[in-house]
C-alpha cells in the first residue's frame, strides 16, 4: 500500500489548499451550494484515502469535520463564522498531522485533540437530531447479522424471493448461489410458480424465487452478507435449522444483539488521545510544500518525449554515416552534429523547464496569512495576486516563501495604516498589498507592495544615529538609508508586536535572498507606501556563461553580468595608494580586479593591463572591470554547488564541468568586489 | 478480457483499485469523474464499473443512473465506492440502479473479493 501513499500525500495537501482557499472564499451566512460541496468533497477524500491507506488517525479527524460540513451542506447548518474559523484550524491541523505522517514522526496529539474538541463543540451546536453523529460515531450497524449467532456448525433454509426488477439492478441470483456454495454444501430447488404465460412473459424480469439450504460452519452474518446488496429487492428469510428453529426465537436475539452492538461501538471512540508529549508548534511546522516530488503539466512532459525521439532519430542516423564513414560523407555528418547539437539543447531546456512552477504555488499562502493577521491588528486589508502563473524553478519557490511570508507581514504590520489613520490621510480606509511576479531579463521579479505610510529616510537615519551604527553626519542617499533596515537588529517598529520583530529580521530576509543569488531592492515614498522588490534568477541550476582564460585556469563569467570587454590603455588606468587601481571609462571609474591576483593564478600570460582584456561586468548595481587574460566561448553550463562538494570559496558561486572533463568556477561578481575590496 | 471502469477523482485511490484488479488481471480503464466515466463507458463496452459517490461535474449516483438509462449498461454490475459515513447515499444509489457498494476504508483483498463477487 506504500506505494501509493506518495500520491495521496499530495492529493490531500492539494485538497488542504482547496479547503483553506475555499474557507476563506466562503460567504459567512450565504454561502453557495457548489463552494460548500467542493469543501465536503476534499475532506471526504482525504478522509476516504487516510482510511484505506491506514492513517486512521487522520481519518478520524476528518470524520468531524467531514460531518460538519455535510450539515452545512444539506443546510442543517448555517455557515457562521465561528464555523469557519474552526474548520480553517483543522485544516492547519490535518496539514500538520499529514506532514509528520509523511515524515514518519510522531504526531502532535495534544494539538489534535484540541482542535478536534473545538471542532466537536461546533458540532454539538447542530439541533439534537444529529446529536448522534456529532460525538464522531458512525451509524450504528444494522442487527442483521452480529457475531453473536455466530454458531459453528450451523445449516440454514433461506427463502428468497427477488423482485421482479432483481436483474436490472445488475445482481445475479446465479452469481449469489454461487456464492453460496463457496460457504458450505448448498441445495438449491427452484420454484417456478411465480412465471407467466408464454405472451405475457417479459424477458427483462425475474419471475424465480429459490428454497435454498445451506449446510457447514456458516455463520448468520456470511449468509446475510451475500443477499446484503440485494435487502430491499426481495423477500428473504433465513432461518437456523439445527441449533435454533423458531423465527420467534432469533428475531428476540436480534434485538438484544442490537443493544450489545451499540455498547461495543461506543466504546473506542470515547479513547481520549494520549497528550503525553505536548511539542510546540512553532518549531515542529512540517515543510508540507517541499514535497519530494513535482507535479508536471503533460504537456511539458509530451514536449520531453518529442525531443528524446528526435535525439534518437539523430543518433541512428549518426552512427549509419559512422559505420561506413568516407570522405565524402563529412557534410552529412557535420548536419547530423549541428542536429545533434540543436536537439541536445532544446532537450535540455525542457528538462530544465519541468523544474519550473508557477509562483501561485507561494502565493496561495497569502490570502489566509493575509485574512488571519488583519484579523488580528484590526486592519482592513485587500491582497491582489498578479501574475501567479509566472514560473520559477522549483528551488527557488521552495526558498522564497519565508522571505515573502517576511515581507507581507511587515507590510501589513508596519507598512498599513489602522483605517481611522488612513481615513484621516485621505486614503480609502482599506489598505491593499500587491504580490506580483514577472520576468525581466534573465531574472524573476517579485514584489510586494503596500499603499501603507511608507519608510520615514528621517526616522531611519536617527534610529541608526541612535544604535550608532552611522556616524551624526554621515551623507546617505535615500537607497542607502532604506538599506539600513537590513542591518542585523535594526528594527523601525516603535515597539515590538508579536506578528513581526519575532526575532528574524531584514537581514537573515536578504541573506536568504541573496543565499538565492538574488538581491532585494527598496523603493518607498512616505505616506503612499513602499515596495519591497526580489531579484532571483530563473534557474539555479543552468547558466549562460562566458568562459575567459586566466593563465593555464578557466573561469566562467555569468553571460547576463557581462557589459561589455575591451582592451585597455595605461594612460586611462588611475592608481590610488593602497586602494587599488581604477579604469576611467566613459565618465566612470571602474575599480579593476586582476583575477590572477585574486585567485594567485600561477603562469597569467597578461600581468601587464595593455597586454589582457577588461571585462565589465554589473551584478546588482555594482559595476567593476575584471582583468583576464583572453575570453573564450560562450555555453550554457550546469552549475554543480561547491559547497555540496568542498566547500565555500568567496568570490565562487559555483563550479562546472567543462567538455574537457576540467573543472571550471563560476564566478560571483558581487562576492569578487567585496574580496577585492578587502 | 474482462474488463473494468474505474471512476474515481482521487488519483491516490484510483491508482490503488486500478493496480489491485490490473495485478489480477483485469483491464481497467480509469475516469476522473462522471462525466469522463460516462463517455468511456460509451466508448467501450465495460464488464462492470466501480465508481466513486463523491464527484466534481457529475457525482457518482448521476453517472449509474445515466448508465443504466444505456442499453449497453442494463444488466451490467455497478458498484459504488462508499464510507461508512455515506450510508445513506446507499439507499439513493441503490435506487439510482447501483448492484452493490464497497465500504471505504477498504483493502485490496476486499476490493478483489467484492469485484470477483460480481464477475464470478
């Protein structure tokens, strides 16, 4: 059964998303028919796959709320929001419970138990005629065949009459007989009487009723299974005919075998769970998004499918002209190369696309982070999603949801005003905060914007003067004092709320971002508000680089930081005692960085600037001139993580294999500045 | 070969009854909901079909009676997955034409003995 849990793990945090979105979509008093049974039907199924794949736990759990929500449904019930707010916690609850299950570690009982008590007292508030389902009892069973008659060494008469419909309802007294007579030593005599004459016969009914005796260690309740299908289809009569034979007798049984029934069942359902290790929830959150697996559109996996064919097209047709190979035949097999080359490629690119997901799989969190804190801080808050559909690789989407979270709470607590402040500022008293991805460049976008008050330079630069951490006169551009708040233990808030200022700061948010090789950027006007703006890559694991010669080394320079290169003249370099030497360039000076330096390259070929290459090269607003000896190709490399491997190197973000086999660093251009300026 | 419709919009539960019967050597052909189980069930002739009650689009009681409504479908055994919980959707299904049921949470063994109950 192991083997599907995988899949049901997924299905039921997808059906989680689905609930929690539904939730909160959900008109409190007037909810549509369609939404509430699109809810009933996602915990119905987590329900339905915890019980099979034996996560009973779970599917005890969902059976309150699954009972909820069937009131709510039928309209027993009125959508209120107390109703709401507790399903909305067992969602989180299940969330947490799937993912420890996922994970193999214990689950969380105190947590359960709370929630399922909360879920419960929702519950008891139903009217009385659903008192029964409510204290999570399934419908008692029918008396029909308890254990107790449970009589070895039995033999029974049945009589059984099917309706004339029986056949339509695709049972088969064959195929039941046959049943039978897997149980014990079956009689079957048949009793035509009920048939009609030959014109008034209508082929399409059953007009046979059967005397069968059925004799061996059978008991009541396997007999009974057998006709269970077919109960309100026909007249049927089993009678015991060795130990017991009166009717009068058996049915007076049934009905003390019914009370036994109904003690038996209520009792493991009054169990409370065991609350012996109460965890904490802060540090116990399960990383339910970071699924070892990935869902793929199909049409991305057709596209894979198509290129892996045309690659095999391409190799046979390859090793035909390599079998027999003659001069002549050099131009067919420089088209295959280029065919190859071409197909190779675009391979690779689908390959490296089934990596990509759509934001959404971040930004979905936010409407409930979003309902919840406004909740809390007593703020009017609308959150617009733009641009969910933008993809990014998987990594990446995995990483950035704690900065993002970050942000938008700082948004909603710092940023937007109470509605009284923003009444009296003019502004509509709901404030909005914008989540929007895009692409620019080789780069995803993502910002998160609020119309809230926006950063105060002034406040900043004291608070700062303050902490001492700048100087009383120091000159700083409006950037530069926005930065401050990246500083480690800076904080803007007047005083510390329990939403942000929860010890991680900006600073571990950048580092986090920057960890990423991206960069976050901040723009505000105060009063109108402030945006917050994430620079990542695409992929993390594919790069266009350009590949330079410093001395017997290869470097690889990211392809997108590359400005422009050039040959240099002495007369145009600056050097500066003890700060290093600058290129005048257009209005510009440019510190140089001699890579052979940096890296004490042995055999560099250029030590004399006139007789190498200047690149210039940009990465998140720095620019500087790195010294090379010659430039190379241009390809697409596969990044390997050093750090994986040995270990980190400043200035390095990474390593690549060449076609060679050599191995080549890929270069950090912002990590090469702050070395060189060392 | 005999062969079988599953319909279900769980993938995690159509994939466990789609292995269990393809182990015993069934066909199955898998449906995601009603809808895509009715058109299936047009396009092939079926043995028997074993359906999901819960449904986007069309649920599980609408797509039996539609079955049984097609002349292909008359005789043919319809078995609905149910939870305990769901019991009296029983009592409609049965009306709606259904042959049987099967209680969720079930085994594969118990899936297998239900569907070989049917199919003799």
């Amino acid at each position: 059964m192991s083997q599907f849990h995988q899949v049901f793990f997924e299905e039921s945090f997808e059906g989680l998303d689905v609930m929690e979105s539904g939730l909160l979509s959900l008109d409190v008093g007037s909810a549509d028919a369609e939404s509430i049974n699109t809810l009933f039907r996602a915990a119905h199924s987590i329900k339905g796959g915890s019980g099979t794949f034996g996560f009973t736990e779970v599917s005890d759990f969902t059976h309150v709320m699954e009972t909820l929500l069937d009131e709510m449904r039928d309209g027993r019930r009125q959508v209120a929001d107390g109703t709401v707010r507790a399903l909305l916690e067992s969602v989180d609850c299940l969330r947490d419970m799937l993912g420890r299950l996922k994970g193999a570690e214990p689950l969380d009982q105190a947590r359960i138990a709370q929630t399922k008590a909360v879920l419960e007292a929702e519950l008891a508030g139903a009217h009385s005629e659903d008192r029964n389902a409510s204290n999570g009892l399934p419908a008692t069973p029918e008396p029909i065949g308890a254990d107790a008659t449970d009589l070895p060494g039995s033999a029974w008469a049945i009589a059984f009459s099917p309706h004339r419909h029986l056949l339509k309802t695709g049972n088969d007294p064959v195929r039941m007989f046959r049943e039978l007579a897997g149980l014990g030593d079956l009689k079957v005599a048949v009793d035509l009487r009920g048939v009609p004459n030959f014109f008034d016969l209508d082929p399409e009914e059953c007009y046979l009723s059967w005397k069968l005796t059925l004799t061996g260690d059978v008991g009541r309740d396997d007999v009974a299974e057998v006709f269970d299908w077919v109960e309100n289809d026909c007249d049927l009569a089993i009678y015991p005919l060795l130990k017991h034979d009166s009717a009068a007798v058996v049915a007076e049984q049934r009905q003390g075998e019914a009370e036994a029934v109904k003690t038996i069942q209520a009792a493991p359902f009054q169990i409370i769970p065991n609350s012996a290790e109460p965890t904490a929830h802060e540090d116990a959150k399960p990383a339910a998004k970071s699924a070892g697996s990935i869902r793929v559109d199909i049409a991305k996996i057709d596209h894979l499918i198509n290129m892996v064919g045309e690659l095999v097209i391409t190799q046979s047709m390859l090793s035909l002209v390599g079998e027999r190979f003659e001069a002549g035949k050099l131009d067919q097999l420089r088209n295959g190369l280029t065919q190859l080359e071409r197909h190779t490629r675009e391979l690779q690119e689908s390959v490296m696309n089934i990596r990509m997901l759509p934001v959404s799989f971040v930004f979905s969190r936010f409407p409930r982070l979003v309902h919840d804190l406004s909740t809390k801080l007593g703020k009017k808050i609308e959150l617009k999603l733009i641009g969910e559909n933008t993809e990014v690789d998987k990594t990446v989407v995995e990483l950035l949801a704690d900065p993002l979270v970050h942000l938008v709470r700082n948004s909603l607590d710092h940023g937007i005003e109470m509605p009284q402040v923003r009444l009296a500022a003019g502004k509509p008293e709901t404030g909005t905060v914008t989540l929007q991805a895009y692409h620019r460049g080789g780069n995803i976008v993502i910002e998160v914007k609020d119309d809230g008050q926006g950063l105060d330079g002034a406040k900043l630069r004291a608070k700062a003067v303050e902490k001492g951490l700048i100087g009383a006169d120091a000159a700083l551009s409006e950037r530069q004092l926005y930065d401050l708040i990246f500083l480690p233990g800076f904080s803007t808030a007047d005083k510390l709320t329990d939403i942000s200022g929860r010890g991680v700061g900006m600073d571990v948010v950048r580092r986090n971002i920057q960890a990423l090789g991206g960069n976050i950027e901040i723009a505000s006007e105060l009063g109108k508000g402030s945006t917050f703006a994430i620079y990542l890559p695409l992929t993390l694991a594919i790069l266009d680089g350009q590949s330079v010669a410093v001395g017997d080394e290869i470097y690889i320079l990211p392809l997108g930081a590359i400005v422009e290169s050039l040959n240099i003249s002495e007369d145009r370099v600056n050097r500066v005692a003890g700060k290093g030497e600058t290129f005048h360039l257009r209005s510009q000076y440019l510190p140089i960085i001699r890579l052979h330096r940096i890296f004490q390259v042995p055999g560099a070929k250029a030590t004399k600037l006139t007789d190498g290459l200047l690149v210039v090269v940009e990465s998140h607003g720095v620019r500087c001139g790195l010294f090379v000896d010659d430039l190379l190709g241009q390809q697409q490399v596969v990044i390997k993580s050093l750090e994986a491997n040995y270990r980190r190197i400043d200035g390095v973000s990474g390593a690549t294999i060449l076609g060679d086999g050599s191995v080549a660093l890929i270069l950090d251009i912002p990590g090469l500045v702050a070395l060189a300026n060392q | 070969m005999t062969s079988i419709l599953a319909v279900d919009d769980s993938a995690s539960m159509r994939q466990m009854v789609c292995f269990t019967l393809k182990g015993a050597g069934y066909d199955v052909v898998e449906a995601v909901d009603g809808v895509d189980g009715l058109n299936k069930a047009k396009s092939q002739a079926f043995d028997c079909v074993v359906t999901d009650v819960n449904m986007p689009n069309k649920d599980g009681i609408q797509l039996i009676r539609d079955l049984r409504a097609l002349p292909n479908y008359k005789y043919t055994p319809l078995l609905m997955l149910t939870t305990e919980a769901g019991m009296d959707k029983k009592q409609l299904g049965k009306e709606a034409g259904a042959t049987g049921w099967i209680v969720k949470p079930f085994n594969p063994e118990q899936l297998l003995k239900t569907i070989q109950k049917v199919l003799g």
